[in-house]
C-alpha cells in the first residue's frame, strides 16, 4: 500500500497538518494500515472528505486513511429504500443514485461532498433535525474494524453500546466499513419552500418554533449585521416535501438533469471563477452591505418550489466559497441552546461580537431535538451557526471572544457541535458531554482501541492522549 | 538548585500533552538538534518565548531536561521535550525524526545547530582524527537529520530548514582546515537544498556566526574579534526566519568583513597568518 507524505487542510483553511496519507481500498488494507502505524510508532484518524471546520479529520504527524476509495454503493434496494454503502460514498453520489426512483437521504448536510463514513463519524444533522433527528437515527446497520483488528456488525440491537456510541464518535473507537442507511421516500423532485422575514431575534426563533411543525425543513438566516432592535433578525426558509398528487410530473422534477446545480450563472459565467468575485468582499464593510441586501431582498414574503438539491446543498452553490475568506481562512462557532436559554444566551454573544468590532459574517439557524446518541451535540432548542473570517490581526481577540462565547452557552445549558468549532477545550467539551458520558465514552474506547491507535488532533484536543 | 528539587516546587506542564494548534492559536512546531547549550539553547529560549512548541536534542541529558523544565515553567505549558541524542548515531535520526514529528503533531521548522571544533593546535599541526570528528558532527549530522526532514518539507510543500554554518566557511585558512571543510560542506549542502526546495515552498537558511560567547570559543585561537552572546545570536537568527531570509551572518558587520576576506587573492592569502 502506498504512503505519501503530505499537506492536509480542514475545510474552512484555517489548519494545516503534515500527515502520511494511506488510501485503502478494502477492509483488510485499513487492517494492514493499522499494522503499519503500530510497527512506527504512529496515530490513526480516518477521513473523509475534510469537509469539517476544525480539526476532526485531522491527524498532525500521524496516518490519515483516506477513505475515499471505498465508494462503492454495495446494494440499493428500491422497493425498501435501504442502501447498503462503503462508507467513502458521498451523500452526492447517494442522492444521484436513489433520487429519480423516488427516494432521497433521510439527513444531509450543507454540502453534498461529505462522506457517509463522515456524516455518521460526527452524527450529522440537517434541516430537518426537529423532525428526523440526526442521520444516526436513520442507520439500520453497520460494519466497522476495530484497532485490535475485530469486524464488528452494529445496530440499535446488536452491539447497541457501540452503535450509540460510535456514531457520533469521530472515528475514535474504529473505522467504519459498510454503512445501510434507510432513504426517505418523496413524491416530487421539488419542494415547496416558505420564505418570509423576522424582524428581530424573539420573532426569529418563535417563527423556527412555530414553523417546524408544519414543514419537513426549517432554516433561518440571521443578518449578523444589524443591531438594536433589529438584533437577530433575518429571514426563514421552511420547506415540506409535495404529497402524492401535488407533482403533476414527479418523473419529470425526479430527473438528475432538474436536479443538479447548475455550473454556471447567468447561464455563461463559469461558477468555479466566483469565489475570486467575493474576496473583495470577504471584510467587515463588505460583508455588511452582503448582509443588508440579502435583508432587503428577503423582505416580501413568497412562496415557491425549488429542486431538494438546490434546497439542501448551498454550500456547493459556488465552488471553493471558503477559499474568499483568504489565507487566514475562516472559522464556524456553532451553539446549541435548550428554548428557554436561547434568546438570552444569542442576544448576549450577537451584542458582544458587535461590540468588539468582530461581526460574524453569516449566521444560520436551525430548530433541533434531543438524540439518545452517547456523544450528542443536540438540545430541545435551537443553534446558530456563525462564520468568522480569520486574520493574523484578529487571532487573539477572536480567541478570547468565542472563550466568553463557551462561557455563556455553557451558563445557559447548551452545546456544541464537532464538525464545526475549533476552538473548544477540553474542560468545556467536559462540561457539556458531562462526566459520565465522557467516562463511559472512555471506557469504550479502551475496550475498542487499548493501545490507543486511533487519535486525529480533534480527539487529543478534547480527550487527550491515552494514558 | 537541582534540577530535582526544582521540579518538585511546582508541578510539570504534561508533556505527554503539548498544548494543541488551533486556527485562533496556531502552535508553530520546531526541532533544535545540538540545543544542549550555547546558541541552539539561547535559540529555544527564544523560540519558546514566541510560541513555539519544541522538541531539543542534544548530547548532554542532564542539561536539555534541565532547559526544558525552565522553558516548560515559565510558559506554564509544555513548550520543550527533551530527547537526548548524538548526532553521529546516524541511523537513530529518521526515525526520531518521524516521532517527534508525530509527537508534535507536525513540524514547521527544523535547526541543525550541533557542531564541534577541534582544533589541531597550531599552523603546523596535522590532526585527522580531530577533523574526522568535526566532518562527522558538523557535516554529516547535518546530513543525516536534513535530508530526512528535507523530503518531508518537500512532500507537504512547507516548511522551513536552518543549518548553522560559520564565518570559518567562507575560506580555507591555516588555522583550522577541518574545521573549515566541515562548515564548507554544510554551506554547499544548504545551498543545494536550497536549490531543490524553493520551488516547493521550503525556505532554506543558512546561518554564519562570527565568535560567540560559547564553550566553543574557548577552543579558538588568537583574537575573537566582534564576540557576542549567543542570545544576540539567537536573535538574529529568529528574525532572519521570520523575513524567510537565505542566508546571514551575526553579527552582521560579519558580512563585510567575509566579503573583503572571499576577495583576498589566493597569493595574498597563503601568505597570511589567520
């Protein structure tokens, strides 16, 4: 098997680290690396497809696996909706495969380039996290290869200790290997998306509140930049799948070619080239004038259908977006906040990030639900996600800026999220997780990998290195 | 105070544990070879004092736990690991290279700084064993830690190489003929990886001191003209890293005075005395 030596990145550019690449094809080459990094001496962090802002698929010094060569959809069963996948198929080649016969993933993420191995690695969630849960939620089975070398089968029967906890447990307790996944049947290609404003933070997270009941997905995008009695307001976008009859051509919608983002704008303009266009704009002033237009433009309520792909995957929108923020490159603070503490909690971080003359330059909003996941990021509540461009200029402030941020959602009961936040420690990953779940988690880990091969600088972050 | 009773007064940062490098606090991550005492353990003051997390090598154990438990105190955080070591176990440096590596969770900067001078003892003097010696630490231990470090600057197309030569290498004189070739060769060394890995994105700097108040310079002969203190070394070179410079001398008045002397005809210069 072929080692190389190279440069990896996380998504946002914010990181770097040296690693010695392997990229194994089956599950006996991903037992043959764990050989070889035991015989050198070396660490283990499986990765996907380094679409996390921090550091979880990261492992400075040490054996990255790069799983993207196990793509492989094993089986699909159109009449159950179960797929059965390595776990390097992204959620792209997932939904192309099983959206024109009238299927799509239960959960996605903002982009589709993520990995399933990954999205289960951090227990992803998506829009529709109030309603569905995370994809976890959503696995019927999987195979993974523990470190000592045992294939172990997991469901939320067999295994079930490790199932809760090796989802959501960033690739620390072994490697994923096969992954079934239950789809969600639809009946259109199209779905029928709300849009209206909220003037302000209260009515921002009533309308999330009040609106996921009615809607399939709900999502909210909060102007970072207004304040005073504008503070937190923004525009909601809640969507919900068209019943059987509301499509009159749902073989029509379901088609790739009605699906798939289109690669230019304007019809002409290549979109690869767009991320050259924002930089200019990648600054407190610039982003201000983005943020109030969007404002403005969000403000007549309307109602429309739009394709799931173009609903589901902005991030993909323009390609290499994050590559605008430049060499500094960006980072994404994610709080999760219980109902009743959020608004408090929110007013308190949007005013400070104001203040200090650090605006965030994008937030998100989502509506969430509690999970039975070991290392669970969910609340009964909301999150805001906000983006923060990074300048050597502005390190030390920002750091100190996001500590006051943990200090509050911790004093106010939340959470956080590792496929975002870079910046936590150990003592606050402690102080959410709690000490029992970190302790059990901790006891798994020695059961699964006594010899400590698994790490990625994520995980000596949070949890240390073995003793 | 003893090394001991010094680390009993407060506890130890965790070494096993150096502080982690996040987008907001990013850790610069360096190996000092020959950092037991004079400039390379100045250098690790410095570097330590900036933030970077250090892995020091050396000969002399008692000394290097000694500077990493002073670095480590003061920072109150594992800045410093200690990894005693002698440069001429050639076979030994790939693979430390490759855990300390691991152990710091990558690398940004490597400095070879170990070097001996032993001198003949005279212009009449003839010592092979003595320029055995020097070629060996100076040169082929520079070797033996920079190719390995410099294949993997390549392959991730960043990083950064300092290799400490000498004023001493500019010219061969009658003092000291070992001595000169060991420095000789590392300057060209350095040039070559110079050549091979700009192009990769690797700076490559070379550095000629002029005396430094050292252990070394106890074994010079005759006048030590413009000695400073290794601190003022250090200095010099940290700066000189920060501009991605190729090459300096420290002092830099250093880089006049060599120039004249490069440009001494040889039938001037076989009838000198220095």
């Amino acid at each position: 098997m072929r080692t190389t030596f190279t440069q990896l990145e996380n998504f946002g550019h914010s990181l770097r680290a040296p690693s010695y690449l392997i990229r194994p094809k089956t599950t006996e080459e991903i037992h043959a690396a764990f050989k070889q990094a035991k015989q050198l001496g070396l660490t283990v962090a499986a990765r996907g497809a380094g679409r996390s802002y921090n550091d979880a698929s990261l492992n400075g010094g040490g054996i990255a696996l790069d799983m993207s060569a196990m793509n492989q959809i094993l089986e699909w069963d159109t009449g159950s909706g179960l797929a059965r996948c390595e776990p390097g198929v992204t959620l792209e080649q997932l939904w192309q495969k099983v959206e024109p016969e009238g299927w799509w993933p239960p959960v996605v993420s903002g982009t589709m380039k993520t990995t399933l191995g990954g999205c289960l690695a951090a227990n992803i969630h998506g829009k529709n996290n109030f309603k569905m849960g995370t994809i976890g939620e959503h696995v019927t089975q999987f195979t993974a290869l523990l470190p000592t070398g045992a294939k172990i089968t997991c469901s939320p029967k067999k295994n079930a200790d490790l199932f809760y906890a090796m989802i959501g447990g960033y690739g620390m307790l072994g490697v994923f290997t096969s992954i079934t996944l239950r789809m969600k049947r639809i009946h259109s290609g199209l779905l029928t998306v709300d849009a209206f404003p909220v003037p302000n933070l209260s009515r921002h997270l009533s309308a999330l509140l009040d609106g996921a009941p009615n809607h399939d997905y709900i999502v909210g995008w909060l102007d970072t930049m207004a304040g005073g009695s504008s503070l937190g307001r923004g525009q909601i976008h809640a969507a919900r799948y068209l019943h059987e009859s509301e499509d009159p051509k749902p073989q029509e919608t379901m088609k790739l070619k009605n699906q798939i983002l289109p690669p230019q704008i304007f019809g002409v303009f290549p979109k690869g080239l767009l991320h050259y266009f924002m930089t200019p704009f990648a600054n407190n002033l610039g982003w201000w004038g983005v943020n109030v237009a969007k404002y403005i433009a969000s403000l007549p309520k309307h109602t429309f259908r739009q394709p799931h792909a173009a609903f589901h995957f902005l991030l993909d929108y323009v390609p290499n977006w994050e590559l605008s923020y430049g060499r500094g490159g960006l980072i994404q603070y994610q709080s999760f906040l219980p109902k009743e503490t959020a608004e408090a909690a929110w007013t308190e971080i949007l005013q400070m990030s104001k203040k200090r003359g650090m605006p965030s330059y994008l937030g998100v909003t989502k509506r969430h639900r509690p999970d039975k996941f070991l290392l669970t990021h969910a609340v009964d509540g909301f999150s805001l996600a906000l983006d923060f461009k990074v300048t050597d200029a502005n390190r030390a402030k920002l750091r100190a800026m996001l500590e006051d941020f943990d200090q509050i959602v911790l004093a106010n009961g939340g959470r956080f999220y590792f496929a975002k936040n870079s910046e936590t420690t150990a003592e606050t990953a402690l102080a959410f997780y709690g000490k029992s779940a970190v302790a059990k988690f901790k006891k798994l880990k020695k059961r699964c990998d006594p010899n400590g091969l698994l790490e990625s600088d994520l995980y000596r972050r949070i949890f240390g290195r073995q003793e | 105070m003893t090394s001991q009773s010094f680390f009993n007064e407060v506890p130890l940062p965790d070494l096993a544990n150096p502080a982690p490098s996040t987008p907001l606090t990013p850790r610069r991550r360096g190996i000092i070879v020959g950092a037991s005492e004079g400039i390379g353990a100045a250098l690790a003051r410095k570097l330590a004092q900036e933030g970077y997390v250090l892995a020091l090598l050396g000969r002399q154990k008692k000394k290097l736990t000694a500077l990493c438990g002073e670095i480590n105190q003061s920072a109150g955080e594992a800045r410093a690991i200690p990894h005693p070591h002698d440069v001429t176990q050639y076979d030994e440096a790939p693979e430390l290279l490759r855990k300390i590596v691991a152990d710091l969770g990558g690398l940004d900067v490597i400095v070879f700084m170990a070097g001996v001078n032993y001198p003949p003892g005279g212009a009449d003097k003839y010592n092979f064993e003595n320029d055995r010696k020097m070629v060996e630490v100076n040169l082929l231990g520079a070797m033996a830690w920079l190719t390995p470090a410099a294949e993997m600057f390549q392959n991730a197309k960043a990083g950064q190489i300092v290799g400490i030569g000498s004023v001493a290498g500019d010219r061969g004189r009658v003092g000291n003929p070992g001595y000169n070739t060991s420095k000789a060769g590392v300057h060209t060394y350095l040039e070559a990886l110079r050549n091979r890995l700009t192009r990769h994105g690797v700076n490559v700097l070379t550095v000629k001191p002029g005396f430094v108040k050292t252990e070394m310079l106890k074994a010079a002969q005759g006048a030590t003209p413009f000695a400073i203190e290794p601190e003022k070394a250090a200095n010099d070179i940290y700066n000189a890293m920060r501009r991605r410079k190729q090459t300096i001398y420290t002092p830099s008045l250093w880089r006049y005075v060599m120039f004249v002397i490069q440009h001494i005809p040889s039938f001037i210069f076989r009838r000198l005395s220095f």
